[in-house]
C-alpha cells in the first residue's frame, strides 16, 4: 500500500505474547525490507501455531514457543501460494521456549 508505518492494530488478540503488540517499534524497517526485497507477510491463525509447534516438538525435539512456530506455518502458507519455492534457502527463528506456554498444550 506503500505507507512508511503500519495501521496499528486495535484490540490485538493471538496466543502468542511475543507477537501481540498494537504497533512495531521498527515497522518502518520491516517494510523496506519487504519492499527492497519484494518480499511478502503473512497471518498465521493461533490453531496453526499450536499444530506447527506439535509438529516441530515431534520432528525435532524442539520445543518452540508459538512465535518460533508461526514461522514454520508462514513458510509452509508460503510455499503453497507459490511465494517461494522447494529449493529456497530459508531462516526460520524461535525466540522462546514453550515452557512459557505449557498451559495450552496440556489444557
């Protein structure tokens, strides 16, 4: 849309605390970046965390927090769409733990 700042998002509600914040401080950085590199975003719903976040835990003993799993899931929704391809080289970050989120898993 080609604004310098995001619209602040009013009553922001997700699982993930990490995540649910009315405005980001560096928004502007995030969307030159997005813009230089023609880049995309993506929403992930909180469902698709809690499932991607399982699915890491099995496949590979990480235990992410729902944050680090809404990359898996936009990766995933990416390639799908056809945004990236198979063979890209891709940086998935998990910033916390899911220890902090233990709560959701076991009810």
């Amino acid at each position: 849309q080609g604004e310098r700042h995001a619209t602040p998002w009013q009553g922001a509600a997700t699982i993930a605390d990490g995540l649910r914040v009315p405005a980001a401080i560096g928004d502007f950085l995030i969307l030159d970046a997005l813009r230089q590199s023609h880049g995309t975003a993506i929403a992930v719903s909180d469902d698709e965390m809690l499932r991607y976040a399982a699915m890491m835990g099995r496949l590979t003993g990480i235990f992410p927090a729902p944050e680090g799993a809404a990359c898996l899931a936009a990766q995933v929704a990416l390639l799908e769409q056809g945004w990236m391809g198979a063979d890209e080289e891709v940086v998935r970050f998990n910033t916390g733990s899911g220890l902090k989120y233990a709560h959701l898993r076991c009810g």
